[in-house]
C-alpha cells in the first residue's frame, strides 16, 4: 500500500492537480507569501508546511501527548473530517482532505461526496483506514509520479536533502479555529477569532507565533516553512467576469444598432420631400398678423399658396 503513495513537493500547482483527480470543483490551491497582510476572502483553509525538529523525527507512530488545547470529546471529534495519518508519504494528502472535507459549500464530487457520507461520525483511525484503503487508493496511483520525493519510513514527508518536514492544516469549524495534524492523536482548538475579525486573521497569528517560537525570533535563510490556502478557483470568477462582458458588449452592439435605425428614419424623414415642404411653409408664415395665433397663420399661409 505505501508503494501507491508518492509524497508531493509543497507546490500549489500539484496540490491543485489533486483536487481535480479527487473530482472536487471549482478550488485551487495557492500560495501565501506575506503572512502580515490579509487574505483575500474567502479562504477554505491552510496547508502549512514546516521543518520537523530533530527530536521527532525517530516518531513513527500517533503522538498521544495531550495539552489543554486538545480536543479529546468523541462527540466534538467525530463531528469534523479528522484522521490519523498511518501510512507513510500521506501528509500532504491529509492536510487537503482535512480542508476539503470540513468546508461547506465546495462542490466535492462524487468520491469524496460518498466518503464524507459514509465515514460521518466515525473515530480518527477508522477514518484513516476506510479512506486509504478504500476511497482513495485509485486516486493515490494517479499523482504525478515524476515529482515524488524520495520515501521515508515513519509518517513525515522528506525532500532531496533528506531533511524532515510536516504539513498541518489550519481550517474553521463552527467558529472556532482547529489546527488538523494526522500525527497527532486529537485535533488542537485555538479558540473562536475576534468579532470584527476573519477567521484568517486568526490563523496567521497562530502560525507566526509558531514560527516565531520555532526560530527563537532568529532570522533564518533555509527555507523552514510554506503556507499555501486552499481557495475558490480563480479560473471561475476570470471567467464568470469575462461572460458578464460579453453580455454587455452584445448590449451595447444591441443598443448601437437601434440608434443606427433611428438615425436613418430619422434622415429619410428629413430628406422626405413632404418635410422640406413642411419646412418651407413654416418659414414662410407671415408673422406680421399681429394677434393671430401661430396655427392660423400656418392655416393662412397654405390657404393662400393652394
């Protein structure tokens, strides 16, 4: 089974190829440069990619360590998407599912539709085993084997150099923010964000602080993290502006076009010879009559030519 898992670079490009081969529409992955400005509305969630520290790396296994952030209630627990990761090269893979199977309003395609249903109020492990070895064993086969990183033998990612890294997810579920790692026995509760805030100016509080622990406040010139969001498809939005433009351009061609006929009965009824004669006539009245009302003249002016 390990073999049909391949771990993926932290490119949002090959994460965004995932949520195609999963069916999921209309969402992409991108990435996030600049943890001080906001984020452009709406985000489903974060993938966060960070340098496993030297002393974890021998863990091959769910940590059981608990803390008071820990969220240990079954009921809370079993009522969002959360699994443990128990097969090697499948972070990455479960910090997009932990998005994706935890927001609302994402169209998610026939697959993980049925393992959203079907797993629903099931415990973190038998998740785990139900969409590894059932739902998405075919689509695990299809990653882009080319850009695989070499394999290691506990649960955490690997790159070139053979350093050790994680990716987590940062998601919001029921106003409150959970940090989502499979290598961790519960999901981590930050508490609900601010009344005049979003949620992701929460989470990227939480992930600066996070690293900002991590490098003792240090500045540092290896690449330690990544944070990449998981986000509407911008290719739906370009495109739904592009329509709304073609609907106007054919309005406004539309509207041309009826001016260009208005126009041109509007010049034939000048050049007409009855309206030059109405012309001729209307200059000619007398408007010497004093006391005759306008209509009269005109009267009077045809009488006389007649």
């Amino acid at each position: 089974m390990n073999k049909g898992w391949l771990e993926l670079e932290s490119d949002p490009g090959l994460f965004t190829l995932l949520v195609e081969d999963f069916g999921v529409k209309g969402v992409q992955v991108e990435e996030i440069y600049d943890l001080q400005s906001k984020c452009p509305s709406p985000v489903y969630g974060f993938i966060f990619l960070f340098k496993w520290i030297e002393e974890r790396r021998s863990r091959r296994k769910v940590s059981t360590l608990v803390d008071e952030t820990s969220v240990i209630d079954d009921d809370i627990v079993n009522d969002m998407f959360f699994a443990h990761q128990l097969i090697p090269n499948s972070c990455a893979t479960h910090a997009l599912l932990s998005v994706l199977l935890n927001c609302s309003g994402v169209e998610l395609g026939t697959t993980l539709s049925r393992m959203k249903t079907f797993t629903k109020g099931f415990g973190p492990e038998v998740r785990t085993h139900t969409h590894t070895h059932t739902y998405l064993s075919p689509i695990s086969a299809v990653v882009p084997e080319p850009r695989h990183l070499p394999e290691k033998q506990n649960g955490i990612s690997a790159v070139r150099t053979m350093e050790a890294f994680h990716f987590v997810s940062y998601v919001p579920i029921k106003d409150r923010l959970f940090e989502l790692d499979g290598l961790k026995a519960y999901p981590i509760d930050h508490g609900p964000w601010g009344e005049e805030e979003e949620w992701t100016d929460k989470a990227r509080r939480v992930i600066m602080e996070r690293i900002g622990l991590a490098t003792a406040g240090e500045p540092y010139h290896d690449i330690r993290f990544n944070l990449m969001a998981v986000v509407p498809d911008r290719r739906v939005k370009y495109e739904s502006k592009l329509e709304i433009l073609k609907r106007n351009r054919q309005i406004v061609l539309e509207g041309l076009q009826q001016v260009r006929k208005h126009a041109q009965r509007s010049q034939l009824i000048h050049t007409h010879p009855h309206f030059l004669t109405g012309v001729y006539l209307i200059r000619c009245v007398p408007f010497s009559l004093p006391g005759v009302p306008f209509k009269q003249r005109f009267h009077f002016r045809i009488n006389r030519m007649v």
